[in-house]
C-alpha cells in the first residue's frame, strides 16, 4: 500500500510538473519571413526565454495577424502580434471571425504598421486608380495585409472580386512574383524597413514605386472606426523612391487570450520593457515601444490586468 502511494505521490508530482511546465512554454505568433513579426518574434521569444524564470518561449512562422489571433482562440498559451483593425474584428467577432469571438486582452502597443502599396516602374501604376484591370497581390491568408487592402480598395471605389486580378501572396511571395512579371502592384502592412521589400528595391534594373493612399484613410475610418492614420514613408527608407510615400497607418498590439494570469501578463511586459536593446538590435522598429503609448485611445481592445499592473508601476495610467 505504502509503495503504491508513493508512486501515486510520483505520478501526481509529475503531472503537477509537467502542467507548471506547460503553463511557461509560451508560442509567439508572427507572420512571414519577409516581414517584421517573425524576427521579432524571435528576439522576443530569446528574451522572455532567457528573463522569465521557468519560461520557454518560441516563434511561429504564421500567415500574420488573422491566424494568431485564432491561435489564440484556441486557448493554449499563445501570445501573438496582431494590427489592431484584425485584433478588433477578432474581439467583436465580426469579418473573418464572424461568429468566433475571440477574447482578447492587449499586453502592449507596439509600433505603427504602414501600408505599402508597392509597384515598379513600366507597369503603369502611377496611382491607386491605375489598379483597376491589374493583377495585384492583396497579402497572404490569414494576414491583415489583407483585411486592410480589401478596405483601402473599398475606399477608392475599386472592388476587389471585379475590377482586379487578384493573388494572395506573403510579402516575400509578392516581391518575387513582381521580379518575375506575374503581378502588376502588392500590398504589404509591416515596419520600416522591411526585409522583402528592400530586396525588391535593391533588385538590380527596377525602379520601385510607392503609390500614395492617404486619400482614403477618412472613409476607411468613417466605416470601421477611428483605426488608421494618415502617414508616410520617408523616401530615405527605400533605394529608388522619388518622393515621400503619403500612405495608411494601422498600430500594432502585442495580445494574448484574457485567461492568461496576471503574473505571466505582467512578467511579458517587464521583460520587453526592461530588456528592449536586445529587440532593437533584432530590428529597428523595436524603438517604437514606449511606455508613453501605452494608453487606452491606442488600443481598441482591453489591456490585460497584469499589463495594466506594470504600466502603473511605471506611472502610466492606461483608464
């Protein structure tokens, strides 16, 4: 009798184990490998690894935002970088979650996100108008490149399923497609710069084009809220650009499902915070995490008590 309780004492240890164990064993959605969530979501998961006790974080290759946020329905320890219109939709369980909300918690804001309407020269896109007939390439599935391509075409009155010839490829995917003539213009939502882009740019004998967008940020936000910005890539940010880009800006958020625990929410958070030279190094755009954007009016989804805790400490009131 002794001897089978002590090898229920085992058993129940190591389950009690391997449950704590898996608690810490955090996956990071990202995106692409042409874009900026993957490699930062491979210096955030070296960081969380090597500064939270007892916890081993890894990144996902994912289609981008719309798949991380169903990861995250999924409620299995994931953390996953989202634009706040796809993180929205996925709140109130509309677009592409139409009929599975997902209960989001925001842990932090992260940078802006800029659209890029991306062309070369010979093709004839001088505008957005100049769409209308062409093969373009609207993101990959799963992306919320796509979700806000489909928005900034509704906006400039072009339909998407009629007016154009449409793919869906990943950035890299894109870039290649357009080195090859198989597509006319893409649309990529990411940092500055990004990877897959800079390649297009750098491509010897293209010249890229840039097309300007903001026009349409103000009917875009009279019809899904007050998500985008007008804004611009500065010319300097890519090789061959003649002017400023005038384009669409979306926030990104770093969420996670509202079950999580506040001391896991709060220990994310302060490690991001307290070891952000490791994520600049990684990639640039990682300056763009500060304290002073970590307020209320920058995320249409509810920050997560534990972050909310952090945030306090470092006297930012985010309600």
């Amino acid at each position: 009798m002794l001897g089978l309780l002590k090898r229920i004492g085992v058993t129940c240890a190591t389950l009690a184990f391997a449950t704590a164990a898996f608690a810490q064993n955090i996956s990071i959605g990202t995106g692409g490998t042409g874009g900026v969530y993957y490699p930062m979501g491979g210096g955030l998961a070296a960081v969380l690894s090597k500064y939270v006790p007892g916890m081993q974080a890894t990144a996902e290759v994912t289609g981008g935002s719309v798949d991380n946020l169903k990861l995250i329905g999924t409620e299995k320890p994931y953390i996953g970088f989202t634009m706040a219109d796809a993180g929205l939709d996925a709140l109130k369980g509309q677009d592409k979650f139409k009929g599975n909300q997902v209960p989001l918690r925001t842990l932090m804001v992260l940078y802006p996100n800029r659209m890029h309407l991306v062309s070369v020269e010979g093709k004839g896109v001088n505008k957005i108008g100049d769409l209308k007939g062409k093969r373009i390439s609207t993101g990959s599935p799963g992306s919320a490149t796509e979700v806000m391509a489909f928005r900034i075409l509704e906006a400039a009155g072009i339909d998407k399923d009629k007016d154009v010839k449409r793919e869906r490829l990943g950035v890299a995917e894109s870039v290649n497609a357009m080195k090859d003539n198989k597509i006319d213009a893409f649309f990529w939502v990411g940092g500055l710069p990004t990877a897959a882009v800079t390649d297009l740019a750098n491509t010897p004998g293209t010249k890229i084009k840039m097309i300007d967008h903001s026009e349409v940020v103000a009917k875009m936000n009279q019809k899904y809220g007050n998500l985008y910005v007008e804004d611009s890539i500065p010319k300097s940010v890519y090789k061959g650009m003649d002017a400023d880009n005038k384009q669409a800006t979306v926030m990104n958020l770093l969420v996670t499902h509202q079950k999580m625990d506040d001391k896991t929410a709060y220990n994310i958070v302060k490690a991001v915070f307290d070891h952000k030279p490791d994520l600049v190094a990684v990639h640039k755009e990682a300056e763009n995490f500060k304290l002073e954007n970590q307020k209320a009016a920058a995320s249409p989804i509810p920050f997560h008590p534990g972050a909310v805790k952090y945030f306090a400490e470092k006297g930012i009131k985010i309600n």
